[in-house]
C-alpha cells in the first residue's frame, strides 16, 4: 500500500467516524430534550449506518484498496 492510499483510507474513515460521532451526539441530546420517538430512531440509524460505513470502507481498502 501507498502512502497516498494509505492517508485516503484514513481521510474516509475519519470523515465518516466524526458523522457518525455526530449522529450518536444528536441521539443522546435528544433522548435528554425528550424528543419523539422518530427523531431519536433517525439518530439511532444514523449511527448504526455510520458504523457499517467504516467497516465497509475498511474493509474494500483491505480487499481492493482505494
């Protein structure tokens, strides 16, 4: 692996980790404010996506790399 491949996995992985961050940060204050049941299931999503995300993108780098 390049280092260039190497820093582009690192960027994807960052990129997606601070949303998903994001996601469980918005879940959490909604579960504090009492918000509805769908906007705390949105958070919810968001963040289970985000995971699946970095295992996707971590693993097509091992597979294929990007």
């Amino acid at each position: 692996m390049s280092s260039t491949q190497g820093s582009t996995i690192k960027s994807v992985v960052t990129l997606v980790s601070i949303g998903t961050i994001c996601w469980i940060a918005a879940g959490v204050i909604a579960l504090a404010a009492g918000a509805e049941a769908k906007i705390i299931w949105t958070c919810f999503v968001g963040a289970v996506l985000g995971v699946m995300g970095i295992t996707y993108s971590i693993r097509r780098n091992r597979r294929e790399g990007i």
